[in-house]
C-alpha cells in the first residue's frame, strides 16, 4: 500500500511540476503577454527566445528541461523500476505539452522530453545534444538539428540494443512532431490574426 501510494504521488507530482508554465510566467512577468498569442503560438524555450528574447528563451529551456529530469530522478533514487521511471518521464512530458495551470494549451515538449532522455539514458542522449548543437551551428535550423539529434539518440541506443528504452525514445520523440500537428491549428489563427 505504502509503495502505490508513493507511485501516485510521483506521479501527479511529474504532472504537476510539468505544468508549471514557465513560458507563460516568463512571457507575463517581463512582457505582459501570453506568449501563446505570438511567434508561433508555442508555450516553449524557442518561441520565448525569439518573441520574449534570447535570455528568457535560455531560461525557458533550462527549467523546462530539468522538468523532466527532476521526477525521472526522483523515482531513480527512491528506487522505483525503470518502467515507473519512464511513466514519470511521459507524465511530466504530458504536463507540459496539456498543463493544467494554462487550459491544457501548452509547448512542445522537447526541453521536457530531453530532460527525462538525460536520466534515463545518459550518454546516448549527451551524444545526441552535442550532435544537435553542432548541427545548428552549421544549418542554423533548430527543427533540422533537432531531428537528426534525435536519431542520433535513437542510434545510439540501438547499437547499445536497449530496445526498451528505444521504446521510449522513439515514441515521445514522434509525440513531438504529433503535437506539431495538434497545435497547427491554433498557429494558423495566430497568423490570421497577424495578417488582419
């Protein structure tokens, strides 16, 4: 009784904490607006850093990602199986991209998303950032280094043959893109607003 009573309340708490709006905060305390009415209508580091500017968007990203670390953490020290550490990855995940302090109209999910890679395979997703970062030194498109570091990690962990948490990766990375999708059409009534 005592372990699924600890199991729940990590659970609501990785949801919790990932719907701590940090962008929205962010956007409201130093600007006076929500920043899901500008840019591309992203509650996320990237939006942030380009309508907000490129401090705020730094520290979006760095509370976002520790959103993700911070319960797969949690449940790693206290013990809990690696199946319980991912369900609180994907719940801090979902907080952020469906939180409830903001009408379930969140971000994206990558900082998030990464966050949670970071603990529950380490080096794969090292690689992968180092990949990323590298890449959009050269390209100078996020969304193009973001993929291609993120079949990094996925190779990565393939050739470890980690398939469980290839199960992990490869899922919540196309949940990314899904919520590209889901968001679309609020993005195209942004741009609506704008041309009117």
């Amino acid at each position: 009784m005592a372990l699924f009573i600890g199991i729940m309340t990590l659970f609501i708490f990785a949801y919790l904490l990932g719907s701590t709006p940090t962008a929205l905060i962010i956007s409201k305390r130093f600007k006076s607006l929500d920043i899901r009415s500008v840019g591309d209508g992203n509650m996320g580091a990237h939006n942030t850093f380009h309508e907000i500017g490129p401090r705020f968007g730094v520290l979006v990203a760095i509370v976002d990602f520790f959103k993700g670390v911070i319960p797969v953490f949690i449940a790693h020290v206290l013990g809990f199986g690696l199946a319980w550490q991912m369900t609180a990855g994907i719940l801090a995940i979902l907080g952020h991209d469906f939180p409830v302090f903001a009408k379930f109209q969140g971000g994206q999910g990558t900082a998030t998303s990464l966050g949670t890679m970071l603990v529950l395979f380490t080096l794969p997703t090292i690689i992968g950032l180092i990949s990323c970062g590298i890449i959009f030194l050269i390209v100078k498109n996020f969304n193009v280094s973001l993929a291609i570091g993120g079949a990094i990690i996925a190779l990565a962990i393939g050739i470890s043959r980690q398939w469980i948490l290839l199960a992990y990766a490869v899922p919540v990375f196309l949940f990314i893109l899904l919520k590209l999708l889901i968001d679309s059409p609020r993005r195209k009534a942004i741009e609506m607003t704008k041309i009117k």
